[in-house]
C-alpha cells in the first residue's frame, strides 16, 4: 500500500475514533488511563496521552484540555533535541470545570475542584477549590459546601423533564445570585 492511500487510512480511523465514539472510550483508545465511575465530556488530550492518568469519579467536563508538553520548539534552532514532558495525574473524586488547561506535570488532588476556566500550572492539593488564571486556591471543598449548601435543591436524582419543571417552580432566592 503506498503512503498517500495508508495515511488516508490513518487520518480516517482517527477521524472515527474522535467522532463517533465516547469520549471515555476515545481517551482509553489513544493511551488515557482512566478508572472507574467517570464522566468524561473532553477529547482534549495532549499528544502524549499515555502520560494522563484519571483517577476514580472524575469529572472533566466539556472543553478541558490536558497538557503534557510545551514551549520547547522555541528553543530547537539552537537545541534541535530539545524536550520536555510532564506526566498529569487527577486524582480520584476531583472535577475540573469547563475549558480549563491542565499544565504538564500537575497532579490534581483527591477531592479537588477546578474552577471552570483555570490555567493549573501548579499541583493542587486534596480537597481545595482553585481558580484563576494562573489558578489559586480560594478555599477548602468544606468551605464551599458550607458557602453553597443554601442553594441545594436536591435534584441530583431527578430525570431532566422532572429537574426542569422542579426548578422553574422555585422561588428566586433558590438560585446563587452574583
């Protein structure tokens, strides 16, 4: 088979696999390691995915890129070897919010919570919110739920058409208000 016709081939079963199936099954399939019980909304991956590994009911949510490599090619006209990696770890129960960039070499700590938007740069430690860019811790993951432990509605077991009608019935003080 010539070239031209395997690298069609090859850019197709990519294009297969990041289209058409899940996203934890996507990630598994390029090296990802994941464990069990998670939700996985990205197909962000680094181009060394077999350096992320997922902890145990982990949430990453849509738009999360990982990170496991960067900003060496600036220095290869003098150093054209030159390269460098970071291996991602997110430990188990931690979430990371919508479009935020996890950095080469950071671990995300049990429990955690990653704002939606962060660029972690640095290893964020269990059971602490950070946010920010760079992210910063902003409190304890207790704190948080005694800040936000009001607004719970309790309708995490409610199926969509009965979470909807459920909080379009609620008063206005219901909802966080900023």
């Amino acid at each position: 088979m010539n070239m031209p016709i395997k690298s069609f081939f090859s850019s197709f079963r990519k294009l297969y696999w990041s289209l058409f199936m899940s996203p934890i099954k996507y990630a598994k399939h390029i090296g990802v390691t994941i464990g069990s019980n998670c939700k996985i909304e990205t197909r962000n991956w680094s181009s060394e995915p077999y350096l992320v590994t997922i902890g145990n009911n982990v949430a990453l949510t849509n738009g999360v890129s990982i990170h496991t490599h960067g900003g060496a090619r600036v220095l290869r006209k003098d150093h054209p070897e030159f390269d460098f990696f970071g291996k991602v770890r997110i430990c188990d129960w931690a979430y990371i919010g919508a479009y935020s960039q996890i950095m080469p070499g950071v671990t995300v700590g049990e429990g955690a919570l990653v704002a939606a938007g962060s660029i972690v740069t640095k290893s964020v430690d269990p059971h602490t919110v950070v946010a920010g860019n760079p992210a910063k811790p902003v409190c304890s993951t207790e704190e948080f739920y005694h800040r936000n432990k009001r607004y719970n509605v309790g309708s995490k077991k409610m199926t969509p058409e009965e979470k909807k009608k459920y909080l379009l019935s609620l008063p206005e003080d219901s909802f966080i208000v900023k």
